[in-house]
C-alpha cells in the first residue's frame, strides 16, 4: 500500500496538487470517514422508521448499542468498498490481476483498518471538545475542501500563463460565491406556522419549521446511491460484454458524450435529490409524532427544499463545469460539498454562541444530522 511518489509527477513541490505524494499515493485511510457517515445515514432512516430503535435512544444505554451498530455497519460498508476498489484498481492496472483471495483480503482489511483509525480521531475530537458533538461530519466536510485546495493548486501550477486562467478561475470563485451565500440561506430559512383556529380561537402553539427538514446530507447520499447503480451493474460486465459496460461507464454522468443522456441524467439527478428531501422529512416528521396540522406545511416545505438543493447541488454543478470549460479551464465545483461546509461552519459558530440546542436549523432528526 506505499506507493509514494511512484507514478505520477508531483505538482508545484510534492506536497501540493491532486497528483502530488500525499494524494497520488495509495494510503491506508483512502476510504476516509465516508463508510462511517454513510452508516450515520443508514441508522438515522433505521431510527425513523422503527420505533423501537428510536426509544432505545432516550436512554445512555440505548445510544451506546446504537453506536455499537453503527460503527459495526461502517466496517462493514467498509469493507465491501474496499472489495469494490481492488476490483476497480485491477480494472485500472494498479493492481495485478491474478492476485489471489488472501492478499485481496489483506489490502481490504488494510483499509478497512485505515478508516478505523479515522473514526478514532472523530471520537477524539468530540472528547475533547473540538469536534462539537459532530467531530466525523466536520472531518467528512474537511476532505472535499482539502481535495479543492490541491486541485487549485495544480491548475495554477500547471497553467502555462495565469492569464489563462484568469476567466475560468473568475467563473469558478463567481459559482463558489453564489453557492455558498445561497446555502446560506437555504440552511437557515424558517417558516413560522401559526397555531390552527377553531371556532375562531387558537389551539396548541405556533412552530418553526425548516426549509431543509429533510437536511442537507441525506437527499444526495440516497441520490447518489440511486444513480451509482447502472455503472456498478456495468462494472460487473466489463469481461464479458466490455464494450457496453465501458460505454455506460463513460457516459452515464453529466459530462458524457451523448447529450440526451447527459440531460436524462441531470433531471434524474435533480429529481432523486428532490424525492429523497421530501421522503426524508416526511419519514421523520411521523416519527417525532408532531401535530397532524403541520403535515402539509411539512410536505411542502420539503418539496421546496429539496428544490433548492437540486438547483445548488445539481444545477449549479454541471453550469459551473460547463462555462469553465467553454473559459478554456475545467475547475469543478460540487454544489452539494460547498452545502455541506457552509453547514458545519455554521454549526460550530452556533455552538461557539452556545446557541446549537436552541438551532432550528440543525439538529432534527434523532441521529443530528445536518
């Protein structure tokens, strides 16, 4: 697993660029914190569903088991993506392709091992303070902002000349900008709802409810699980019907060669996002037992939601990808990541205001993902 600096160049010095030594090598903690994020989001859907699981978390034994499973489930996770991956990096030739079960055993555990630690440094964080109760989500939401610093970096470094690259660059901060201030917004949005009347008299009490009900994380977890399918059942195929399989592979995204495909698969995308904003609120808006009155606000608030999410997260992905590259430049820029920052940043202000138990915003499924 130590291929440091073997292979591709390094950028400016090798500390920096997406093909420098850190990032070109293949390291023990390539999976990083997702399996156990992606377990968090499995087990919050678990919790709203199943009443059982979600009265076992009133009490400090209960979320002890809970955290117990869930960490079971993450490596578990884990060690299934690691399988996949030593299929993909035998696909891709870094990897030889007779290596047996055992040594395809030892490099999965190496990783699964990897992430281990990770969730250990999570765990560290949020004992001693510094991870505000959310210490795996702010190392999940480190890891795209940390990717993107290295990715600018190349381009600058590899540009022959900064004019060149002064456009696209302007268009990428331009999208990065409006993205963000408008995840602002989006996070933050409340609508207050009156207490129902009858008989000319108010009954129960008014509420707030958030735009977001559903969050920010799960609607694209569950998306992009969705959309991932036709390339892993492609990947399956690839030595008995290679051509197909590549074929899907290459072109089911949004950047492939065919256009129709590539706007079947945007409005797929966007569609998905905004299904699973809706489910996700809804599911959990049944399970905290509100009053009824406030279901169709619910509803609807989460449709809207989740609208806004697929026009930031989708929408101004792929236009942001688009005009870069008619500039000259391709520079990515993930909607969906730039959602996520914007909330943990957020998230540790308001607790740093000792304001984070009383943030509508946060905190509204049992499991407190943003």
């Amino acid at each position: 697993m130590a291929r440091l600096g073997v292979g591709a160049a390094p950028g400016f010095f090798p500390a920096i660029g997406y093909q420098s030594i850190p990032l070109s090598a293949y390291s023990l903690a390539y999976m990083g914190i997702t399996p156990y994020v992606e377990a968090l989001v499995i087990m919050s859907l678990v919790a709203a569903v199943l009443s059982s699981v979600r009265s076992s978390m009133t009490s400090a034994g209960g979320r002890s088991r809970l955290e117990r499973w869930t960490r079971l489930l993450a490596f578990c996770l884990a060690l299934g993506q690691a399988y996949g991956w030593t299929r993909l990096a035998q696909n891709a030739g870094a990897l030889p392709g007779g290596i047996d079960w055992s040594v395809r055993l030892a490099v999965s555990l190496e990783l699964v091992g990897g992430t281990a630690v990770v969730i250990l440094l999570a765990d560290l964080l949020d004992e001693f303070g510094l991870g505000f109760g959310y210490g795996a989500l702010l190392l999940y939401a480190m890891g795209p902002l940390a990717l993107q610093i290295h990715r600018i970096a190349d381009f600058i470094v590899a540009t022959p000349s900064l004019e060149a690259l002064f456009w696209p660059f302007a268009i990428w901060a331009a999208f990065t900008l409006a993205v963000t201030v408008g995840s602002v917004a989006v996070v933050l949005a409340i609508r207050h709802v009156p207490a129902p009347r009858m008989d000319g008299q108010q009954h129960g009490s008014p509420a707030d409810l958030r735009l977001l009900g559903s969050g920010m994380l799960r609607p694209p977890q569950f998306a992009f699980a969705c959309i991932a399918l036709p390339t892993i059942v492609a990947s399956l195929y690839l030595t008995t019907n290679p051509s197909g399989a590549e074929w899907l592979m290459v072109n089911w995204n949004a950047y492939g060669a065919a256009l129709w495909l590539d706007v079947a698969y945007v409005l797929l995308e966007g569609s998905l996002v905004v299904f699973f904003a809706w489910f996700v609120a809804t599911i959990e808006f049944r399970a905290a037992g509100a009053p009824a009155h406030l279901g169709q606000h619910v509803a609807r608030l989460a449709l809207l939601g989740g609208c806004c999410l697929a026009l930031l997260g989708v929408g101004a992905t792929v236009a942001n990808h688009l005009t870069t590259r008619r500039a000259g430049q391709i520079i990515p820029m993930s909607g969906f990541d730039v959602l996520l920052t914007v909330a943990m940043i957020l998230l540790a202000i308001l607790w740093i205001e000792g304001r984070a138990t009383r943030a509508v915003p946060f905190a509204a499924s049992l499991t407190r993902l943003p």
